[in-house]
C-alpha cells in the first residue's frame, strides 16, 4: 500500500468519522436554511374557530419574520395539523409531525387534554411543546425542561377573579357547570379552591361531555336551585348555549367564565343574551377600532390579508411564533433545543401590545405568568373591569 493511498483511506475514514459525528449531533428541524415548527389546531372540529383565528395569527407572523431576513439566516416554516378537537387524532398528527416530518417544536397546540395526550411522543424525540393554548396546570406541572406555558392557568384565574366578584356582590347560592374532561375540571378546581378561601360552597354542581350541544337539563338544575351565580368551565358554543338557554327561560343568575370563554365569538354569535358575561383573560380582544395605533394597523394588516377580524385567539397565534422567533434569535446561529431552552430561561419578556404583562421562565419553572384580569361584555363588547389581579397565596 503506497503513501498516496493511504493517505487517502486516512481522509476518507476521517470524512466517514466527522459526517457519522455531524448525524449524531444534527438537531431535528434545524437546516443550514430553515427552522420547521408545527402546531396542532381543531381547524374542523367544535372550536374551529379558535383554530382558524390562532392559525390566522401564527402564519401573519411567520410570514413577518421570513420578509424581515429569518432568524439568523434562517426562514421560519410553520407545518399545521388538524385534530378536530379530538385527543386522538392529536396523538396521531403529532406522531406525524414529530416522526415523520421531523419538527423542531409543537407550538400553540390548543386544547388541555389534547396537549396531555401528546407531550409524552414530543418528549420521546426531545421536541419542545412551546407555547400551548390552553390555561392548564399540566402544560407546566410536573416540571419537564421542554414545557414552556404562558398563560395565567384556569385553577388561578378562578382563584384570583371569584373572591374579586363577591368583592363586588354578596352571591347567596353560586353554582358551576363545567365540560367533563380536564379542561373543564381546572375551571372546577380552581372556583372550589376560592369558595373554600372564602368560607362558601356552591348551591348547585352541574357538568356535560365535551362536544354536547343542549344544556336545558343543566340549566334546569341550576334555576330549580336558586343559582344567583353560575361560574362557567365553558368554552364557545356551550358558553353561548348556557346563557342563551337560561334567558329564554327567565333564569338570570350573573356569568362568570375562564379565558376560554373570552373570545368575540361570544357576543357576535350569542347577541344581546351574552351582554353582563364576565370572563377572565390576559391579552385583549383587539377591536378594530381600538384606540391604540398599533392595535388599529395590526388589526387593519390582519384582515386585509386574511378578509376577516382578528380575535384574541389571532394574538395569541401571532404573539406565539413572535416569542419563539426571539427566543431562537438569542440563541445565536447554533441553535439546539440545549440553546433554546437556555434562551428561554434567560429571555425577559416584555409586555405585548395585546395588553399581555410580561413574562419569564426559570430553570426550575416552566409558567411565564400567573396573573390575569377580568372582562365584562358590556353593550355587545369586552370591557375591562379590573386590571390584573394578584393571585391568593395557598393556604
């Protein structure tokens, strides 16, 4: 064997070493020209709506970011999946997302129970569920380094908004109809842990299935109780299908609902019924005719592109990918999920223009913020009633 030759047998090992070396060490997702995300929506399920507005926002912001040169050199690719709302199909499109397409994070994934269901397969793969749309205690709880949640959780938005309401009113027999799944169960939680700090107790506990379309049998239990409040672990329709059913038969208790019943949709499709609703939330519903500019020219930017109004539910898709996007440029050009998450962790978050309080993530906690505020629709629109509110100390 001559020199040349083993000179070359050296370099062609060596090329066979590094190339093997590179393959271990290549981080899913991540391209010399692209970073591909996904996220996971109901586009045609029960709150499709929801889905289309986050998607609306998501894809403005994206679209913003590639115009503006990427992250780093890289252009940002955003995969959406549809899972109807179904904690199924969720595991499949997320099998797909994660095996198949190769995503470096889930982001925006609504739904609690959706959310639970997939996080186990993205952790399998060291995929990041950033992000998710939904105000549950497990999107944070237990501690995994890859959760990120920033929304003030259902069990503290009921803690902190239903001492705020007897504040107001003294309530003699309050009650509570909630979805049956761990959505719902968050909203219950929560209001039972506030009646408790508060020496009360509800006059009246009432539930239904997720996906149910009449609630006269549950109104029916609530009127014959006497219920002068009714907390609500409600989302859209059945939001709507609650109150719509009890004014039309004389039962006139007050509404008090979680940020998932903070949404346009309640008063554009509910009308006049839905007026005196009270819900918690962080970021704002941005009206088009909102008197911050910058409000009015997103919104305008928005339905210019899409032929519709932006929701909360829009901010929220466009204040996701916005997030990740700073997070991934403080990362630098090396990015990893190790960098990401150190990112993460050293990020200050300020305040958004949708009126959401700044946020910030810790090594030892996953949850950005734990503070939210309370809404009223008052005269077919979202009034704020209270700015955020402080969350009571466990006892």
């Amino acid at each position: 064997m001559n020199r040349s030759f083993k000179t070359a047998v050296a370099i062609s090992a060596m090329t066979l070493a590094l190339g093997s070396a590179h393959a271990q060490t290549a981080t899913q997702g991540i391209s010399k020209g692209e970073i591909l995300i996904g996220t996971i929506l109901d586009i045609s399920g029960p709150i499709a709506a929801f889905g289309k507005q986050s998607r609306g926002g998501m894809q403005l912001r994206v679209e913003e970011i590639n115009e503006q040169g990427g992250i780093n050199g890289r252009k940002l690719k955003l995969l959406v999946e549809d899972d109807a709302y179904d904690p199924k199909k969720a595991v499949l499109v997320t099998q797909k997302l994660v095996n198949q397409d190769k995503v470096f994070a889930v982001v925006g994934h609504t739904g609690t129970a959706h959310n639970n269901a997939s996080m186990p397969i993205q952790f399998e793969k060291n995929v990041i569920n950033f992000l998710p749309i939904t105000a549950a205690r497990e999107m944070y709880e237990p501690f995994h380094r890859l959760k990120f949640s920033f929304a003030a959780t259902y069990y503290d938005q009921m803690r902190g908004g239903l001492p705020e309401l007897f504040k107001r009113k003294q309530y003699a027999k309050p009650c509570v109809i909630y979805q049956d799944d761990e959505f719902g169960l968050e909203v219950l939680r929560g209001a039972e842990w506030a009646m408790k700090s508060m020496g009360k107790d509800f006059a009246e506990k009432t539930s239904y299935k997720r996906g149910a379309t009449d609630f006269s049998s549950q109104v029916a239990r609530m009127k014959a109780a006497g219920c002068d409040l009714v907390v609500m672990g409600t989302i859209i329709r059945e939001t709507i299908g609650t109150i719509g059913e009890s004014r039309k038969t004389g039962f006139s208790p007050d509404f008090f609902g979680s940020s998932a019943a903070y949404t346009d949709l309640i008063h554009k499709l509910g009308g006049k019924a839905m007026d005196g609703l009270y819900a918690m939330h962080t970021a704002e519903q941005p009206y088009p005719d909102s008197s911050d500019d910058k409000i009015r020219f997103w919104s305008a930017k928005y339905r210019t592109k899409f032929n519709e109004e932006p929701t909360v539910f829009s901010a929220y898709g466009y204040m996701i990918i916005d997030t990740f996007a700073v997070a991934a440029r403080n990362a630098g050009p090396n990015l990893t999920v190790d960098s990401f998450i150190k990112s993460m962790e050293s990020t200050k978050f300020p305040a958004d223009m949708f009126g959401s309080p700044p946020f910030a993530f810790k090594p030892d906690f996953r949850l950005g913020n734990d503070q939210s505020r309370m809404s009223q629709i008052q005269n077919g629109r979202w009034t704020k009633v209270t700015d955020y509110l402080p969350v009571p100390k466990a006892k």
